[in-house]
C-alpha cells in the first residue's frame, strides 16, 4: 500500500439522530487521519448529524445521490455501509475487478437475498446479532462475519460525581417501537413506593406521553425534547429505566449510561422476533438488573432507587465494562485492523464475478450462490410467509426496477 492513505466512505440512509448514525459519526472521529481519508454520506438525505460532522472536518455528502457516482468520484477503497441489513436498491456499490472493498454493518440481522455476495465483510454490533444472522442464514466462502460493538465517546460522556438522590429515567429517539408501554404502568408504581422519586424522559414518544398525563401533572415527571446533547441527561439520573417493544440489537443508549456510572434496569425480549442484546449489555447483579417480566419493571427501579450501596457497586461496574468493552478509540483500532486486513485481501475468482460491473454476471452468481441453500430456505420461508412476500419485493425491484 505504499505511502497511500486508505480512503474510507463511512454510508447511512440519513445523518439522524439514531444509533447507527451515531456509531457513524464516533467512527469518523476516531479513525487515525494519518493513515485513512474519511468521508461521511447520507445516501437518502441529511439530518441533524450533518453540522457535527463537518465540527470534526469530515466532508460530508447528502442526496438523494448516486452511490456508484460518489464512490467513482473520490476515489473510494472501502466503502462501509450501516444499514439493516436486507436489500435496498442503491445501498451497497457497484465493483469493478474487486473494488471497492465493501464492510456492512448489520443493525437488525437481517439479509440480502440479492446481493450478499459482494459484501467482503459483515460486521454486527453485538454477540446477540452475529448469532442470531449465522443460525438463519448460510455463510459465505470468504466473507468475514465479526462482531464490532458500537462505540461510546468518553470525551462526549464525561463522568461526574452527583449527590446520590432518587432520579430515575431514559432517552431515546420518538419511537415508540423503541420504548415500551411498561412505563404507564410502572410510573405511578414508583413513584408511590420512593414519595421523592423523580422521572425525566428525554424524547418520549407521543404514545409513551399520553397515557402518563395524569403522572405528569404533578411535578415529578419532566418530559424533554429529542436532542444530540444527551450527556448531561446521564448526569442527572442515579438509575436508568430501560425498556424498548423490541428488544435492542446493540442499545447505545444503555453504553452511555453505563460509561457515566449509572446502573441499568432492563426488560428482557426472549420473545422469537425480537432482538435481546439488552441482557448481553447489562448483566444482571453485576451491571444492573434484568427483569424477566414487565411485571418485574417497577420493583427494580424501586430496589435500585432505596439501596444506594447496590446503586453505587452497580454503577461503578458499568462504567468498568463500558471502558473496556465500547470506548471509541479502542474499538476504533479494531475497526483500523480489519480495514488493513481487507485491503491486503486478494478477492477470488467468483467474487470478481460477482462484483462484476455487468449486471448479467451480478445476476447469475446471485442465483448461483441461492440454489446452494434452497433446501434450508424454502424451510425457512414456509415458517414465516412475511418473509417471503419481502424477498418476493426485493427480487422484483432488482430485475424490473422500473416497474
């Protein structure tokens, strides 16, 4: 590779206020300069992320733009896409001869029927998510399938001292499939149990909102707005109450709070269709606490809120694991690692196939790589006809795009 720095082209939809548009942006910062030119692009359009990237002099692209065009134009050795995972038309780049090297990120396990095949490297952002994708679905002769966690900013969560006190609470983005109906139920519960408890919910949904109004009125729940600034928040609780619908994939949310010494009580998801990785984060009575059952909500936060010595020895192990599990610079130099290692990788003959600019060819090897596990698919499809209208999607606007 000479003297060349290796060109980096780091891909989300938008530039939100998300997780994966998150773990974007703390990449971007903490990739050595010296050795990569980074460029961040929101390949459907911009968003709130946008200025905080230019603070850090990343030059950034929004569209709706041609992916392929971008990548051409700068000259891009490995374009990393973050995404979740099944097909979107114009998401991944188009190869030539093996370039650029491609590194997806995998949010949601999920999978592209369509063009798995010129993904060099398939990263998942918790041991939860890399085991759930590898039992569904085939590998790939190859490829690399690797957990990277995503990473929490130390500079930006800064640990502070607070005076113990009863203030329990969580943020998140509007979501409501990123929040849970355990807090309507929960909220009155706690805070008859702790009579000075208080609550602060930064970018609850309107669903969440609604059905604790009655809560709100007395003065010891506050509601804030959405925003990046989210530091502060963490400083302000002695417990974070979690709970998403869904179940989390990774929960950067749950990281930060951990990085500034909050204990973390947490719902568990085991349900099939849902993610779970919450529990691989917080390990119950060592992190915080797991409650099995919504029912389970309310008591945790309650026992975490009366017994300080719990809160503290709690507290002080999450912020031990989330430094040396999800500080940014370290997983930084993984993510360095597995770039040099993709670049010094010479692609095969079917993946220079497959990475053919000729559609035709893209095509075939598609084809050639499904049949390799029909047997296990039409299994799996026959489980879970949803999923097949989905890949019946996905395969059509492939090969009749216009239509």
């Amino acid at each position: 590779m000479g003297s060349h720095r290796i060109r980096i082209l780091m891909v989300c939809n938008y530039l939100g206020l998300g997780g994966s548009e998150k773990t974007l942006q703390i990449f971007c910062k903490y990739l050595d300069r010296a050795r990569f030119d980074v460029y961040a692009c929101g390949r459907l359009g911009g968003g709130i992320r946008v200025d905080e990237l230019k603070k850090l002099d990343i030059p950034v692209f929004t569209g709706p733009l041609d992916l392929d065009e971008l990548v051409t134009r700068l000259q891009i050795d490995i374009c990393h896409v973050h995404r979740s995972g099944h097909y979107e038309r114009g998401s991944l780049p188009t190869k030539r001869k093996g370039w650029p090297r491609i590194v997806e990120t995998n949010v949601f396990q999920d999978y592209d029927v369509v063009e798995n095949a010129v993904i060099d490297c398939h990263l998942f952002v918790s041991l939860f998510s890399r085991y759930r994708y590898l039992e569904r679905f085939p590998w790939l002769a190859g490829a690399r399938y690797e957990t990277l966690y995503n990473p929490v900013d130390f500079e930006e969560i800064r640990h502070a001292k607070k005076e113990p006190g009863h203030v329990f609470g969580r943020c998140g983005r509007p979501d409501f499939q990123k929040w849970h109906e355990v807090y309507i139920e929960a909220l009155p519960v706690i805070l008859e149990k702790v009579s000075d408890a208080r609550c602060l919910l930064k970018g609850a949904p309107e669903e969440i909102t609604s059905g604790i109004q009655d809560t709100i009125h007395d003065g010891r729940v506050t509601l804030l707005p959405p925003t990046l600034d989210v530091a502060g928040f963490y400083r302000e609780l002695d417990v974070f109450a979690h709970a998403a619908r869904v179940g989390e994939t990774f929960g950067c949310v749950i990281a930060e709070a951990m990085a500034c010494g909050v204990p973390v009580v947490t719902l568990s998801t085991p349900q099939r269709k849902k993610a779970n990785a919450q529990v691989e984060l917080v390990e119950h009575g060592v992190t915080g606490l797991v409650c099995e059952r919504p029912g389970d909500f309310a008591n945790a936060v309650v026992e975490l809120l009366m017994d300080q010595e719990l809160r503290l020895r709690l507290g002080r192990a999450s912020r031990d694991k989330a430094l040396s599990e999800f500080e940014a610079g370290r997983l930084a130099r993984q993510l360095e690692t597995i770039y040099f290692e993709l670049m010094e990788q010479r692609p095969s003959n079917t993946e220079v196939l497959a990475n053919s600019a000729d559609l035709s060819l893209q095509k075939k090897n598609v084809w050639r790589r499904a049949t390799g596990f029909i047997p296990y698919a039409a299994r799996f499809l026959l489980r879970h006809p949803t999923k097949l209208r989905q890949l019946r999607e996905q395969w059509r606007s492939f090969h009749f795009p216009n239509t």
